[in-house]
C-alpha cells in the first residue's frame, strides 16, 4: 500500500496546477534572500559601533551609562608624546581613556590600571616597531620590560603593560584618563570629548537624541543610520512578501485540491472501488505536497549557488 500511495503522489503533482507550482517556487525562492538579510541584521546588531561626542558643559557619567543602547562611555585625552629608552625612542599619539573602555585586541601583557603614580602604557603594534636609535635604524629587539620615559609636557618615567592590536598604523599608546588628567597638563583641553561604545549602528540615533537633550555636541552618522534603516525595510518588505506569496500558494494548494476532487472524481472513486482508501488519497496529497516543496528547494539551492558562483 506505501508504494502504491507513493506512485499516486509522483503521478498526481501535475494536477496540482501550474499557478500553485510556480507561487510554491517564488515562496520557497524568497526564503533565501529573506534569512540572508535576518542574518546580516543579527549579525549587525552584534557588532557595536562607535560615537565620539563633545561638551562645554557639566555632566553626570553615571547617567549616560544608563542610557539604552550604551556599553560602555569614557573620557578622552589626546596628545602627542615621545616614548624612549636609552638606546630608542618613538614619537606616538597618547590617547587617555578609562581602562574598562579599552576594547583593542590584546596581545600580550595586561591592561593599565585605572590609577596610578606613573603612566602604565598599552602601546600598539605599530608603536613597537616605530622605535629608532640615534642614528635613525630600526631596532630589534625592544624590551618592552625595561625602563621608559614618557615625554610630553613634561617627563615621566613610564612602564608598558600590555601589546594590542588595534588596526592602526599610526604609533599609538593608550593609558589611563585618571592619571594623564592627574599627571599631564590638560589645561589647553577645551571642552571634554567622550567616546561611547554603542550595542550595534541601530542605537545611534536614540542615543544622540538623548545626548542632545543634555546639551552633548552630538551628530549621528547619517551615511550609517540610512544603511541600517534601509536594511530593516528591505527584511520588512521581504518578509511580508515571502508570507504572501507562501499563503497564496497555501489558499491555492487548499481551493486546488478541492477542485481536483471535482475534475478527477471518476478517476478517485474508480481507485475506492478498487480497495484504495480515502485515508490513503490523503496522504498521498500530502505526500506530493512535500514532495514537490522538497524538488523545488533543491533547484532553488541550486540556481543560489549558480548566480552566486
């Protein structure tokens, strides 16, 4: 009976209809652009982005770490220094920040401590290999365990802590904002500048509105807030088509079948008095169905992986 309930669902799928094949196909054919948009929108929303905003004014810190959409916010301190030892030296920018803010890809080391007597530095890749003797060679080994004077304003002697790799190719050096503040002169700072880690581009826009309201200096992206909105409208146009061209093919399978049993009744009722049951049409009905969304998956897999290459 299995077999023969098969060869009716193989031998059936053409009275299913034209229209109902070819809304099955653009349905199942729309899946794949739809998850592939659902994914990049998951995966945007796990990749935080950046905001660095300005102020003339008091603020309470606490407040902007509430803020929805924010993971972490620090202060930030810039200036250019030179980092030497007695056989080398490096001119790097200095850029001071709170310790929990660092998120740079360390490579060996520790991060600095929050406070501290003397600057703890995290230098970057390309600060290591910007060191130079005094006649201007490259050097080679480089103790990054050995004693170091920090020269900017003024000099310190200065300890490094850690190796990051932070994708820039300028000589960078990243410490702590409490003990530059403390330690360098910051007088010639107008304003403070912060820089906000956000969840993901999506959170930029109601967070700027909130820093606006505290009289932040604060602009969103516009070029990355167009591209996150655009890429929710194209899911949201995407998944409302797919779900109407599946339920048209699903009202199409329902209306169809039932004027299948009107068309081809003689042939039904000829396969009854032969001792086919009626429990058995059904699920050979429902066997082509899957069947067919089954054919119709591969080829759509198919042609994907044809146009994609």
């Amino acid at each position: 009976m299995k077999k023969q309930i098969i060869k009716l669902a193989i031998r059936t799928i053409p009275r299913m209809g034209l229209a109902t094949i070819l809304f099955l196909f653009l349905g199942i054919y729309l899946i794949f652009p739809t998850a592939r948009l659902y994914v990049d929108m998951k995966q945007g929303d796990a990749v935080p982005c950046e905001l660095v905003v300005s102020t003339d004014g008091a603020f309470d810190e606490a407040k902007l770490w509430e803020l929805q959409g924010v993971q972490s916010v620090t202060p930030i301190l810039r200036f250019n220094a030179t980092l030497s030892t007695k056989e080398a030296s490096c001119t790097l920018t200095v850029e001071a920040v709170r310790s929990g803010a660092l998120k740079q890809d360390q490579i060996s080391g520790s991060v600095f401590p929050e406070e501290s007597n003397m600057p703890y530095l995290v230098l970057n890749t390309a600060a290591v290999k910007a060191f130079r003797d005094e006649a201007g060679r490259k050097t080679d080994s480089l103790d990054l365990d050995g004693s170091f004077v920090l020269s900017a304003d003024r000099e310190l002697p200065a300890k490094v802590c850690g190796v990051c790799e932070d994708g820039k190719a300028e000589p960078m050096a990243y410490m702590s904002y409490t003990t530059a503040h403390a330690l360098f002169d910051t007088s010639g700072q107008q304003g403070v500048t912060l820089r906000f880690t956000l969840d993901n581009a999506g959170s930029e826009p109601s967070v700027v509105s909130k820093l606006q309201e505290f009289g932040f200096m604060a602009e969103a992206d516009e070029t990355r807030a167009i591209q996150w909105n655009a890429l929710q409208e194209q899911l949201k146009s995407s998944v409302l088509l797919c779900l109407g061209i599946l339920t048209s093919a699903a009202v199409l399978l329902r209306q169809g079948w039932k004027l299948e049993m009107v068309q081809y009744a003689e042939s039904y009722q000829a396969l009854k008095y032969a001792g086919f049951p009626q429990k058995g049409i059904r699920k050979a009905v429902t066997i082509r169905t899957v069947f067919l969304i089954l054919i119709l998956s591969l080829l759509v897999s198919l042609i994907s992986a044809i146009v994609c290459g």
